[in-house]
C-alpha cells in the first residue's frame, strides 16, 4: 500500500471534500482518499504509484487545483 498526500486549494466545505474525494477515488488502483479541510490535505491510498498528471486531472475535474 502507498500512501501519497497532496495539497488542494479551493476547498471550503464538506462538499468540496466529498467532490475531490469521489474524484480521485475514480483513479486505477487507489483503495482510500482522507481529505483535511483546513490544511487543503488530500492523503491518497493505492496499490500502486499515481501519475501526478493522473491526480491533477481528478482533482481538476472536480473544480479545484492541485498544488506542486
């Protein structure tokens, strides 16, 4: 298991979580997502590497910008 924790900006509520979260968990081989509201953390559990590319598209996708 891999775990990999990204910072998101834009996210402000529960629903914004629950957005980013439904998101990335759509990618090939990720097993959790744990979003934290106040710090933009979004800690990702897979069975295997994401692509950052792959990351950005999903969080993107859900409205909201993946920070490098």
């Amino acid at each position: 298991m891999i775990e990999t924790t990204y910072t998101v900006s834009g996210m402000t509520c529960e629903h914004c979580a629950r957005s980013v979260t439904e998101e990335v968990e759509a990618l090939d081989g990720v097993t959790g997502v744990t979003v934290d509201l106040p710090t933009g953390a979004v800690t990702v559990a897979s069975q295997k590497e994401l692509g950052l590319d792959d990351v950005r598209a999903a969080v993107e996708e859900a409205g909201y910008t993946l920070r490098a």
